[in-house]
C-alpha cells in the first residue's frame, strides 16, 4: 500500500474536510469506469484517512515500508506547476543564491 496522504495529495495536518475534497475531487478525476485502479488506491486512501482517529491509527501503528513511488513522490513531487516567486526569480539572474 502506498501512503494515503501521498495519494490523496494532502499533507498530514489536513482537516477531514480538507480529506473529503481531495478524494471528491480524486474521484472526479479518476471515476471508476475509466481507471478502476487508480479510483480503488483513492478509495483506499481515504477509508484509512476519513477521520482524525483513523488518522492518529495510521500514524502510530502502520509498519508497512514505503514503495518506491512513495520515496520519489517525496524526493520529486509533481503536481500543479506553480509560477516562481518575483524576488526569487530575480536573485537567480543577478546571480544571487
């Protein structure tokens, strides 16, 4: 099993409310006629994450070791491409670390 907050796309300090949308919005995304796999790894992700409890379960006893997607979702994670900051942006062409 990969891990849930990785799936859904949120962090671990996600409000259930914050949970249900992405796994809504995951589902609309991945609706179960057209990519059962992917909708069932949603499904899964949020039955272990729905609730704060659940979540506090999770936590503290699932022992299983990361997937190899889970270590370079980490390293390298893709999602919406975002613009650069302005100011950050403008030290790199002066040159500025």
């Amino acid at each position: 099993m990969s891990d849930p907050y990785l799936t859904l796309g949120v962090t671990a300090k996600a409000t259930d409310a914050d949970i249900e949308a992405a796994y809504r919005a995951g589902v609309k995304r991945h609706p179960p006629e057209r990519d059962p796999q992917r909708f069932e790894a949603l499904r899964s992700a949020y039955e272990t994450l729905r609730t704060r409890r659940e979540r506090l379960g999770y936590e503290l006893f699932d022992t299983s070791p990361p997937t190899v997607g889970d270590i370079l979702d980490k390293a390298a994670p893709t999602g919406k491409p975002r613009r650069p900051d302005p100011a950050q942006f403008a030290a790199l062409l002066r040159g500025e670390s």
